[in-house]
C-alpha cells in the first residue's frame, strides 16, 4: 500500500530561492546546460513524490500484518477492530488505484460477512454438534499464507546463481594430439597391387622350390622396425627376392597387426601409408 505526499508549493519563497551560482558549481544539468539557479516556474505533479510505507502481496497479506501488528491471537481473531483496521487501509487504496483495491474490497466483504455472522446467535444442528466458528475457514487460509511465506522466505535466503555467487569458468588451451585417420581394407588392397605391379618388373623368371616362414618374417620386419617411429609401408617389402616372398611379408604385416604389435597410419586419403610400432621396445 502507498501514501502520496502533499504537493510542493508551485513557486518557492524568495527566502528559499538558490543562490545564481554556488562555488562556479551547477545544482544540475538540463538537456547538456549547466543549470546554476532553480527556475521560478518549478511545479511538481501530485504523482511526482510518492512515500512507500507497506507493500503487501494481496489481500492475506494485509490481514496477516495487522494481525501480527496487534498481536492478535490468529486462533481468536477480534473481527471488529481488525474489520475497521483493514477498510481504513481499503480506503486509502481506492484513493490510489482503483483496480487494485478491487481485489481488497472481496476481501473486505468477506470480513463483514463473518463480523455479521458473529453477531448472531449459533445454530445448533439437529445432533446437538456445535456450529462451526465463522472465522474457522478465514483462519485456516491465514495460517496456510503464513507457512507458504514463511518457507519462501525460506528458499530466497538460500544462495542463488547469478545474485549471490557466480559460476567459475576457466579456459584451458590443450595440445590435442594428430589423429589419423583410419585405414581401409582397400587402401592396403590398392598398396599392395602397386607392390605386385612393380615387383614383377623386376622379377626374375626362375622357378625353385622354397620354404618360407611367415613367423621369421614377422621377427624380421619387427627387426627392422627397431628405433624407427614410422616406416613407410611400401619399404618393408624387397621386389629382388620375388612374389613368394612379398606374400609372405604380406602375411606376416597382416599377422603382426592382427596381434597388435604394429599399426597403419596415414595421413589423409590416397597419402603414402605408414607403419609403426604400438609399443616401445625396451
């Protein structure tokens, strides 16, 4: 609920008028101007200055301050003092604002009513029950605000996000490491048809029986891997010794990558294919 303050007068005294100028200092700036002296047409509107002594939330509110004001017993309100109390207040609210006042005026009505109901004798039931207290629903209401705004209280008190701490962000710049892309089945395939195309340029066209181990050349090609972090695929292939022993190294790559020993990298697509080791020899 708001009180206005009276108007100022439209024109000050001369005995109160400010000085031309204070100290070279202007009282105010108007539109960019220095402003040195108040202007004797000064008039302030009625809506200018307004004092807010009570804000309340609605009409529950308002009852629950004048109750708590008075120390009135919530179980036992006094109607007649608190009905004059609350339409006092209704009345300086229609001064204000009308619409505002339309939901206090309910209220208001609901106060006469129990204040009436009050006022004449109880009626007893045909089982000889006494009648309910009039104030019993108006209380129930009362009490069941209270604990609603008690616990909001509550809940405000508890720290917020954004009003009473702020969320602590840090930007941490990390190396990533290169990853390679993944190398396809056909990728090898392709590589290793280049291989058969050069290998049999060179070749030589003689026929002889030979046992090749597929586990000597893996010994072999890890032997060849030793101090080396990346080893170009096409390298660890010798085209001089013929197509049985470029198919056994085949093998042999494929067996050692199969058991996780080494690994193919490459950089981007149709780019040369590395091999490398997948742990660091001792």
């Amino acid at each position: 609920m708001t009180e206005k303050s009276s108007l100022l007068p439209a024109i000050l005294p001369e005995s109160l008028a400010m000085p031309q100028v204070i100290d070279q200092v202007a009282l105010a700036r108007l539109y960019g101007e220095p402003l040195f002296n108040l202007p004797n047409d000064l008039y302030i509107p009625p809506d200018a200055l307004e004092v807010f002594l009570e804000a309340f939330e609605g009409p529950l509110d308002l009852l629950l301050y004048l109750i708590r004001k008075q120390n009135f017993n919530i179980l036992d309100i006094p109607m007649a003092p608190l009905t004059r109390q609350y339409l006092s207040y209704v009345e300086e609210i229609k001064k204000h604002n009308l619409e505002l006042a339309a939901e206090y005026l309910l209220m208001a009505a609901m106060l006469i009513e129990i204040k009436s109901r009050m006022l004449l004798p109880p009626k007893r039931t045909a089982e000889g029950v006494e009648p309910e207290d009039p104030r019993a629903e108006l209380v129930r209401r009362l009490m069941e605000y209270e604990q609603m705004k008690l616990a909001s209280i509550k809940i405000n008190n508890l720290p917020q996000m954004g009003r009473d701490v702020l969320k602590a962000q840090i930007y941490v710049e990390q190396s990533l490491k290169p990853r390679f892309p993944d190398v396809d089945m056909a990728d090898l395939q392709s590589a290793w048809q280049d291989i058969l195309k050069r290998a049999k340029l060179i070749q030589h066209h003689t026929i002889s029986k030979e046992e090749l181990s597929v586990r000597e050349y893996m010994s072999i090609i890890l032997r060849r891997m030793q101090g080396k972090k990346f080893l170009e695929f096409e390298r660890l292939f010798d085209g001089s010794k013929g197509v049985p022993v470029l198919v056994v190294t085949f093998v042999a790559m494929l067996e050692l990558a199969k058991e996780g020993l080494i690994n193919f990298v490459q950089a981007e697509s149709y780019a040369p294919i590395y091999v490398t080791l997948t742990y660091t020899p001792t």
